[in-house]
C-alpha cells in the first residue's frame, strides 16, 4: 500500500505521463521496484501506453487515479478511513498528558486546601473552647478566563478560524510537545537522499563521477574500499547504473533509465549536499514552555507538600472523599509530577547531543563539495569523459510505433490510410514527370 501511494503521487507530480525512470528519480526508489509498481498501478487504472519506435514505453494515467483505485479497492477506502480515525485518537492521546497534568495539579491543590482547612477548623475549635470566640476560613480563589476553553479545541477549529502555523498549538498540545518533542525531522532523510542523487544524475546528463554524489552519502569506507569507489555500488544497483571506463583509467557512471523522459521538463537545481535538519527541543512557544515547565514543578512541589500533611492516617480516614483518593494516588501523583520534568530535562541533554552529530555529518558533506571544486587533474579528466556518456532521450507522441489509446483495428486503418495517401501522392508525381 505505500509503494501505490508513493508511485501515485510521483505520477500525479510529474503530469500523468511518466517513464519508469521518471518515477524512480522523482520518488527515489529503485529502479525495479519503480517498474514494477509502475506496472501494477496501469493495470489496476487502465493506464495507456506508448511505444516509441526506439522501444522506450511512455504511460499514460488518467487524471483520477486516486478515485478509481478508491473504487476497486476496499484496502485503499478502510486505510483512507482509518487514517481519519487515527488523527481523531492521536489528537486526544496528546492532549491527556496535559489533561493529565491539570488534574493531578487541581486535586492536589484541593486536597491540601481540605487538610488545610480541617487542620485549621480543629485549631480554631481549641482556641473556641478556650475564648468563645469565632473564626474565619478563605477557600482558594480560581479565575477562568475564556481562554482556557479554546485549551481543549482541536486544530480542525483553530483552521477554521486562522491559518495554522508550525509554532502555533494550544497549551495541551504543548505540554505533550515538552515532554516528546514533535518527531524526528528527518524520518524522511533517506528518501531524500535517494531523491537528491536521482536529480544529481538527471540534471548531469545521466553520468556522473563519485565525486558528484559523494556529498548525499555517509560512510564512505575506508582504504581499499573508498578507493576503488564502493560506496558507488548502492546507486548503481538502486538506479540500474553502468561503470564506464575511460581511456586513462577513470570511472564515470552512467544510468540509461533515468536519461529517458516522458516530457521534457525543466531541470531542477539539486541541493549541494544532503543537509540534515537539526531537532528541536520544542515547537512550542516559549511561553507555553515555561507554563508547562512551572506547572510541572507546582505539581510536584505541591504533591511532596501533600505527602507531609498525609502523615495523619485518621485525619484521612475522617475526611475522605478526595482526600482520600488523593491518598491513594499519592505515588501515582509525585511520580507522575517527577517525570514530567525529568523526561523532557533527559532529552534536552539527547536532543543536544544528537544535533553536535548532526552538524558534524553535515559539516563533513559540505565539505566533499569543497573538494569537487578542487579537483585534481584526474578527476577533470574523469568529469570530462562522463560530459561524453550524457545525453536526454524525451518520449514524444510524435514518432510512436504504437500506443494502446486506440485499438488494434484503427491503427492498422491508420496505417493503411497513411500508406494510401502515400501511394497517391507517388502516382501524382509519376504524372507530372511525363
């Protein structure tokens, strides 16, 4: 299911009439894989196809290829409907630990306060007894702005209401977001290092030399085997590419799938190195950082505050209630309010050592691009001796030997048509010259 999605959203990019090299370079897959998902996706939506008279085949997609495969497939509309869901449950799994957060915090807040106020009123009955006088209890005072409702709105309202930026989540969201962070910003890193390397390729011609995609991979090996360039292999074997020696010993690349296209496009300019983006600790604000953060240490201050005034067994049986949950709960609740600062602290270390060797790989890239501009006279000669082996086939409708858009009679009439006004065309000729 997602090597369809991934070929059907390459063929939606790239206009609805592709080659299989076409798809390999703009999904970055392998070449087989490519063909075989390419095949299976015109089988399932009835796909044209074009055959140039070099041989080279052109498909051709109907534009609503996500509907028909909607129609066919009971897979494709239970995954589409699931992915709904899942967004829904996701959602509310984010938002509890906030939730979470906000009711430990108010049932340790009116707990102590029912300690507090329990403790005072037996305080004051003694003082009573003794004076016959009267006291007086302040209960706590909360204000609730109207703010604190859109805490609970989902993102599908806030849309509604204003363009959603990265930055912008409401406070439940950003308490998850303090405690996890927001993913792996580069859980696509390989795809895109494919990607980069198929448009390095397509924007040279079709043939390169190590040196042009040495900045888009990582370990390069060591003695022997960097020499003899067999980092190389991989991106042969994922593009169907060919080594080819030159007369002075040199080794240029070529990959004849990818210097074949449907449509004559646009080269794009490729990145000079695959550049990793460094983590973030959060999206959050801010401010919503440190809301969490001093929520966090109020909970567990508050619940260690708790735990001194729990220490009189029958003050708690004689209360109840919440007291009494909140006793219950206790481990629970100074657990909870220890590592809520505790996780996001680890990974604050985690995330700070994860981006030192993230800018480290990158350095190290961006430096193999420093040493493309420094060739040696080597490596000029092989540059210059894969310039020979480039070149761009495009798949016109021009000059086809034979398309599946119309059937097998009509081309044959088509044929003898063209062979009839040929025919005649002689036959005028032949009366003219007498």
């Amino acid at each position: 299911m997602a090597q369809t999605k991934t070929i059907t959203q390459a063929v939606e990019r790239l206009g609805y009439r592709v080659t299989v090299g076409d798809v390999a370079a703009e999904a970055g897959m392998p070449l087989m894989e490519a063909q075989q998902g390419v095949l299976a996706l015109a089988s399932d939506v009835k796909a044209h196809l074009q055959v140039a008279e070099s041989g080279e085949i052109a498909y051709v997609f109907p534009k609503n290829i996500q509907a028909i495969l909607w129609s066919k497939s009971w897979r494709l509309r239970w995954q589409a409907a699931w992915e709904k869901v899942w967004r829904v449950l996701f959602y509310l799994i984010r938002i509890s630990f906030g939730i979470l957060l906000i009711l430990s915090l108010v049932l340790i807040v009116v707990a102590i306060t029912l300690l507090a106020i329990a403790a005072s009123s037996a305080g004051q009955q003694n003082d009573n007894r003794n004076r016959g006088g009267g006291g007086m209890i302040f209960l706590p005072r909360f204000w609730i702005g109207p703010n604190l409702f859109r805490t609970f709105e989902p993102p599908s309202a806030r849309r509604r209401r204003q363009p959603r930026t990265p930055e912008e989540m409401n406070f439940l969201e950003s308490v998850f977001s303090f405690l996890f962070g927001d993913g792996n910003p580069n859980v696509d890193l390989d795809d895109r290092r494919w990607q980069s390397i198929a448009q390095v390729i397509q924007a040279n011609g079709g043939a390169v030399v190590a040196e042009q995609i040495v900045p888009f991979l990582d370990d390069l090996g060591k003695g022997w085997d960097r020499d003899l360039e067999d980092f190389m292999v991989p991106v042969l074997s994922r593009f169907n590419g060919v080594p080819q020696v030159s007369p002075q010993g040199g080794i240029a690349y070529q990959f004849p799938e990818l210097q074949v296209t449907a449509n004559e496009r646009r080269r794009l300019r490729p990145p000079q190195f695959l550049r990793e983006i460094p983590r973030r600790f959060s999206q959050a604000s801010s401010g919503q950082i440190m809301a969490a953060a001093g929520l966090g240490g109020a909970n567990l201050v508050g619940a260690l505050v708790l735990g001194s005034m729990l220490r009189d067994p029958a003050l708690v049986v004689q209360l109840g209630g919440i007291v009494a949950l909140a006793n219950s709960l206790y481990w629970v609740l100074l657990g909870y309010g220890t590592a809520f600062l505790a996780i996001p602290l680890v990974r604050y270390f985690w995330v700070q050592r994860q981006n030192q060797r993230i800018e480290a790989r990158n350095a190290e890239r961006e430096q193999r691009v420093e040493e493309l501009n420094q060739l040696t006279t080597e490596q000029r000669e092989k540059l210059a001796f894969a310039e020979t082996l480039t070149g761009q086939t495009v798949l016109g409708t021009d000059n086809l030997a034979y398309t599946t858009e119309a059937d097998l009679t009509d081309q044959e009439a088509a044929q003898k048509d063209k062979l009839d006004a040929e025919w005649q065309r002689l036959l005028e000729q032949r009366r003219q010259g007498k």
